[in-house]
C-alpha cells in the first residue's frame, strides 16, 4: 500500500475498526499489562459497542454520546462481599465510535487510546488513584517497548 501522507488516494481502502476488530485490539492490550494485574481481573468482562445506551448517558450526566469512552459496570474489588447476593459479572465497556472520534482529533494512536481507557476502566474494578493506573500504563508501554526491540524473551 502506498504512503497515506504522501498520497492522499492510499486512504481510500482504509476502514475504521469493527466492533469485533476493536474487541481483538482490546484482547491484545490487555495481554500486555502486567501479569499480576491481568491475573486478578481474569473475571472481568469486556464488551465493546458503538455507544453508551441512552440510561448510562443519563446516569453519567453525560450530554452528548460521544462524551463517555468507557465505562465499568459492577461491584469493584475493594466493595466486594462473600455475604453478597449472586451478582451479574463485572463488565468493561468500550464504546467504538467515541473511541474513533478522540483518535481522530488527536495525535495518540488507536492502540494508546484503548489502553488508556482500559486500564481506567479495569482501575475503577481494583479501586486504584489515577497514579496507579498511570504507573500501569507505563509498565505496559515498557513491556511494548522491549518487545519491538527484541528484548523480551
């Protein structure tokens, strides 16, 4: 394929990822975080969808669908009881079209954005600070790094 930034035309057969072609880039993100923290939230359940319904919209005070890119549903671990009542799993929402419009207008690649808002997403399961998932993040980033270069067996 030709250069999209020196020929303007190489666009053209170009497509915006899929639901299912998201949900595998998120799949793949999440088998590079580090271990420990894919291990404990091994019950989590990732879906990915065009946009939020128009009750989460509510409940978020959210005023356009484009302002959510993510979202947990569920009962962290920290808030989690044995004495609970059988609850519906934890779930990670990705919502492909805001996704797709933060990318659009901003200079992080696709892959950076869903693992931005993945690991925000799966902080909100552990109860973690911004600095936490922050320091995920990099970890991650690190792992990425070194895989590229060969130095990760």
């Amino acid at each position: 394929m030709a250069d999209p930034v020196s020929d303007p035309l190489a666009w053209r057969p170009l497509k915006a990822p899929s639901l299912a072609e998201l949900e595998v880039l998120a799949d793949e993100i999440l088998t590079h975080l580090p271990r420990r923290f894919r291990e404990l939230c091994a019950d989590v359940v990732i879906q990915v969808d065009d946009f939020p319904t128009d009750e989460v919209l509510d409940q978020m005070g959210a005023e356009s669908e484009f302002d959510l890119l993510g979202l947990f549903q569920g009962v962290g671990l920290p808030f989690r009881s044995e004495s609970s009542p059988v609850q519906m799993p934890n779930m990670i929402w990705l919502y492909r079209r805001p996704i797709l419009d933060y990318w659009a207008e901003h200079e992080e690649s696709l892959g950076a954005i869903v693992r931005h808002v993945l690991v925000h997403e799966i902080g909100h399961h552990f109860g973690l600070s911004d600095d936490d998932m922050a320091a995920i993040e990099a970890s991650a980033e690190d792992a990425e790094g070194q895989e590229a270069k060969g130095t990760v067996s």
